[in-house]
C-alpha cells in the first residue's frame, strides 16, 4: 500500500470554547478541512499556533502545508491602515502562517492556501489586500456560493479547467499582487480567486473559495499528489 502523505493543516486559537461541561481555550478547526484532506488521500496533521522560529522544523516533518481560512489579516502586516470593517487582529496566528508559508516556500514543500490562507500567501510575498468587498459573504455564519472561471494555462485550470461554483465566504480579497504570483482564476466581478507561483518556484496555490464545504476534491487531491 503506497503511504499516505502527511498533510499539516494551520488552526484557530479560541480564548473560549465549549463541549461538554467545558468552557476553555481551545485549539481547534472545523472538521471539512482534515476530512477533506482524508478523502483526497492524504493524512491530516493539526498545527497549532506556536513560535515562528520553530516553523521551518514543523514544516521539515510533512510532505505538504494548508493555511486554513479564518480572521481576517492585520492590515499591518501589509502596512496598511485598519478599516472600520476589518475583523480584530490574531497576532499569534498571523506571524505563526506566515512562518509556515515562508518555511514551505523555502523548503519547497507544496502549499495551498485557502480564503484567509490565500491571502496570507499574497500578504508573505509582499502583496496586500483590499479589505472589504461586497458580495462575497452574503449572510453572516452561512457560506453562499457564485462561479469561477479559470485563467487558461495555469496550475489551477489544469486542476478544474471548467468555470465552477465554489462554497465561499470572504469579505476581503486580494489587491495588489505578491512578487511572482500570478492570478489563476477569477469572479464574474473580476475579483481574484485564486493565484498560484510559477512551476519553477514549486508547487503553491491559493484559493479564495472553501473546498472543505463543497463536494469537489480536485483542488486537495492536486496537493495531496504534489505531496506525495
């Protein structure tokens, strides 16, 4: 039996959590991403927030990083002003995936970022984000969903070639591009939905849209085999 490739996914730090009896804090991840990587064929590793400078040894154990979704970024790490629409900060989770991204592209160790964690991947390569966009989130706690449409010739299109509906729930988006990214995939509003490195840089794509939602495993079975 050929071995499953270990597949480290990034998680939530909750100042409060309940289950049972308890109320406490809590590392924790919604269930779509491990199973997502499960049915794609890969074996899910939970990374919690820990000291950056330990990244690049949690990163030289698996065979590919997700940066999950999540809070949105602190406009500082991109030296911009905070709006009044953008969420609070997670400080210790933002230096913690940035590590992680900056470990893997290092150690060119597939990546793929999703919503939060393809913006994360823009923000690491010098790009910023537009911090609020209407449209995309249309109630809050629900995800709704809308096409996307492939730029041909990329990595993404040759993973789903097809214009797709996507499971999606994001208020922010990508602005000006990261050194060396390339969008790969757009809204019918022209919004970038995902954006990927050349092949010569390894294998690093982001998406904006949630495939832990939907029933379509291409996006995570590319990775996992990347991965493996």
């Amino acid at each position: 039996m050929t071995e499953r490739p270990l597949i480290g996914v990034s998680t939530y730090l909750e100042s409060s959590a309940r289950w049972g009896v308890w109320d406490l804090e809590a590392v924790l991840l919604p269930a779509g991403y491990p199973r997502l990587v499960q049915r794609a064929g890969g074996l899910a590793s939970l990374l919690p927030p820990d000291a950056p400078e330990r990244a690049a040894a949690a990163v030289a154990r698996l065979d590919g990083l997700v940066i999950a979704g999540g809070p949105d970024v602190d406009p500082a790490r991109y030296d911009a002003e905070r709006s009044p629409r953008t969420g609070p900060p997670a400080p210790e989770r933002d230096a913690w995936e940035l590590a992680l991204i900056d470990a893997a592209l290092a150690a060119d160790v597939p990546l793929l970022g999703i919503c939060r964690g393809m913006q994360l991947l823009n923000v690491a390569l010098g790009g910023t984000l537009l911090q609020h966009l209407d449209g995309h989130r249309e109630v809050v706690g629900a995800f709704g969903g809308h096409p996307v449409k492939p730029v041909p010739g990329t990595l993404y299109a040759g993973i789903v070639p097809e214009e797709l509906t996507v499971p999606t729930y994001h208020h922010q988006a990508v602005d000006r591009l990261g050194e060396g990214l390339v969008p790969s995939a757009h809204a019918e509003d022209g919004t970038v939905e995902a954006v990927e490195l050349p092949a010569d840089r390894g294998w690093a794509l982001g998406v904006q849209w949630h495939p832990e939602m939907g029933e379509d495993q291409r996006v995570m079975r590319a990775l996992v085999t990347a991965a493996s």
